[in-house]
C-alpha cells in the first residue's frame, strides 16, 4: 500500500485530490497535513469522515518537529504539497505570509523528506520515493497575444505570489540537482471546480450573481486565463506522481482561455436561466481598477504530458462550468458557512477602493 504525505488537503484542489484518489484506489494511504487557515475547510472533507484511508493532522508545514514526527510515524512513499498562500490580491497586500508559507513550508517539507529518504553514508536515496511540488503558470510570468507557455520557458514571475511560487520551485529543482532528490514539478493553469473559496473569480462571481451584487471585474476584462477543471488537474498529479520521470516539469492546462468578461457573463447567462431571475443581468458588471502588475494572458501548451503520460483535459469548459455552477446551487450551506465571518471583511477591505 502506498503512503502519502499531502499538504494543504482541506483547500479547494487538495481536497478534490483526496476525493479523486480514495476513488481511485482501495489500498491507499492519504496524510493530510492543513494548517486550516482560512482558505481550508473541513467542510471540504465531510464525505470522506470515517474513512481510514485518510488521516487528517492539523498543522503547519514549516513545523519541522511535527513533519519529522509524521515522516517517522508514517514512512511515506510520496510527499505531495498542495499547501499555499494562493490569492494574487492577498499577495499584494501582505507578501511576507507567501514567503513564509509558500517557501519556508516547501523547504521545510523538502528538508525533512531527505533526511527521512536519503542514506548520506550509501549516498542512496531508498526505491521508490518522490516529492511532487505542486506550481503555478504564473511562474513563467505573462504573455502578449501570441505564443504559449513550455516547460522550458524561462521563469519570470510578476507578483508576490508568483515569485514565491517560483522560488519554492528553484529549491525543489536545487534539490534535485544537489542532492539527487526524486522530484516532480506540476504547473497548473487556473483551476474551477467544486469547493473552491469564493475570492477566486468564479465562485465570487457566482455567489455574488446569486445575490445580486456588484460584479468586480478588474480595467477591461479582457485578461486571458487558460481554464482547467479540477478534476482533470487531480488525474494529472495522479500520473505524474505515479509516471512522470524523475526530475522532469510538467505543464498542466486546460487548453481553454477564456477572458475574464467572457467567464463572468456566461456565469450571469447561467443562473438566469436556471434561477430564472430577471434581477440576474449584466448590469451587475462594474469595471473597478485593475489589479496592480495584472498579467495580461496565461496559455499553456500541454504537449508533454500529453506525449509523456497520455493526459489531456477531458472536461471541455461548456461542460464544466455547468457541474461548477450546479454544485454551488446544490452546496448553498456551505457556500453560506464559508461566506459568514471573516469572509465580509475580507471582502469590503478588498473591494473598498475599486
Ligand atoms: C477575484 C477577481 C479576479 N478577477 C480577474 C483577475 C484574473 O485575471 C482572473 C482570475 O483571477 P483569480 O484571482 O481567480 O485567479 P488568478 O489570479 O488568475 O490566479 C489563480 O490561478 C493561478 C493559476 C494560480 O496559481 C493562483 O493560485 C490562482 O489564484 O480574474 C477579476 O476581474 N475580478 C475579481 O474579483
């Protein structure tokens, strides 16, 4: 039975991963290790209470005593790290919680990995091991009009969440070249699915058209972002975890762009017509101020995971976005829990000045 250190599980793609692989396979160990910030949720995670197949830990990455204590208890075959600060907007408010999270936590994991895995003496890393450092296409900064995103592109990160993503890479591929590590590097586009928080723009804009708010889209709305359904993204790591040559990056998208006016009046056209509301129309769209440093476009061209390990996006957006939008009228509980408290706060300090 294979065993499992993942990190940051309770979140939007780490727990649509658990769903995935418990799914999957019937002999699994899954060690879900999530600090339970605001992003991650138990919630996420109420089907699979009871499953002894999945252990859930409250903790944090960067706790070098706890991750050791789980990598003595457990001697994982695989660590996976899930765990971020993710929201661009987040980043460039406050950048300081990125570097600590995005890459002291990956150090941290990456450290004790290799003290649990590696024989200095033999100077042999044991069969069978692999870290899977889980990124971003915002690593590789923005493109114009033309041209798409390769494994080889150089790095070039714009934000303060994206410089963090991308240092955290460096130190996974340094560790790689160093030490010999067993490592993977999966780098996703933009991700929608099930049990995503509402600061990222689809859920946002469905909770916010549900409601009848304003709909903030950031100068023209004419950003491209490249749309990958989740579930496709958890088979990607699936393969690559499993398949994917030792030391190599993969490129995951969904060979999808869209702009973001695009998204969000197809969003309004949806629960239109499902809610059959008249209150639902485009007059909710306010164009507010951009965000600062916008990448104007991501595209990604998945040819080498493709030719590699034969995955492609199955989920075709038109179809995808309707299982998106019916799961969030299906989970109006959840939506509702993850929506009080803080969450309002959260948002008038971030929408106050747009
Ligand atoms: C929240 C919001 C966003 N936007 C725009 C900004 C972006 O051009 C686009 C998507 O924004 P979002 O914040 O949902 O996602 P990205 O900034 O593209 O980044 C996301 O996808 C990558 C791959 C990650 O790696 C990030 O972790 C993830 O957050 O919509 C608006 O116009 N209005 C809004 O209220």
């Amino acid at each position: 039975m294979k065993k499992y250190l993942i990190t940051g599980c309770a979140g939007f793609i780490g727990s649509n991963f658990v769903h995935y692989m418990l799914k999957k396979y019937p002999e699994i160990l899954l060690v879900n290790l999530d600090k339970l910030t605001y992003a991650g949720n138990l919630e996420n995670l109420k089907d699979v209470e009871g499953d002894p197949r999945h252990v859930f830990v409250q903790g944090d990455i960067c706790d070098k005593e706890l991750v050791e204590s789980l990598f003595a208890k457990y001697d994982f075959d695989y660590v996976i790290n899930f765990a971020a600060e993710s929201h661009v907007d987040r980043s460039i408010k406050n950048p300081e919680i990125f570097v600590q999270s995005n890459v002291m936590g990956t150090v941290n994991l990456l450290q004790r990995a290799k003290e649990a895995w590696y024989d200095a003496e033999a100077k042999t890393w044991k069969e069978g091991k692999k870290y899977l450092q889980v990124s971003t296409d915002e690593v590789y900064g923005a493109l114009g009009a033309e041209g798409f995103f390769m494994e080889t592109t150089p790095l070039c990160p714009h934000s303060p969440y994206s410089s963090s993503k991308a240092s955290a890479d460096m130190f996974v591929m340094a560790f790689h070249d160093t030490y010999g590590m067993p490592i993977n590097i999966t780098r996703c586009s933009n991700n929608y699915g099930p049990y995503q928080f509402p600061e990222k723009l689809i859920p946002l804009m469905i909770n916010n058209v549900k409601h009848h708010k304003q709909l903030p889209v950031y100068g023209d709305g004419m950003q491209i972002r490249d749309w990958l359904y989740v579930e496709d993204h958890c088979k990607a790591i699936d393969m690559v975890c499993n398949g994917g040559k030792i030391g190599e990056v993969y490129n995951v998208g969904g060979h999808n762009e869209r702009p973001n006016i695009f998204i969000v009046k197809t969003i309004i056209e949806q629960l239109h017509d499902r809610l059959k509301d008249d209150g639902i129309s485009e007059d909710l769209i306010k164009h507010v101020a951009d965000r600062l440093g916008h990448d104007r476009r991501y595209g990604i061209d998945p040819t080498k995971i493709k030719n590699d390990l034969g995955w492609y996006p199955e989920t075709p957006f038109e179809k995808g976005i309707v299982l998106t939008i019916d799961w969030y009228l299906d989970h109006e509980e959840w939506m509702e829990h993850i929506t009080s408290g803080n969450y309002q706060k959260y948002y008038e300090e971030m929408y106050k000045n747009k």
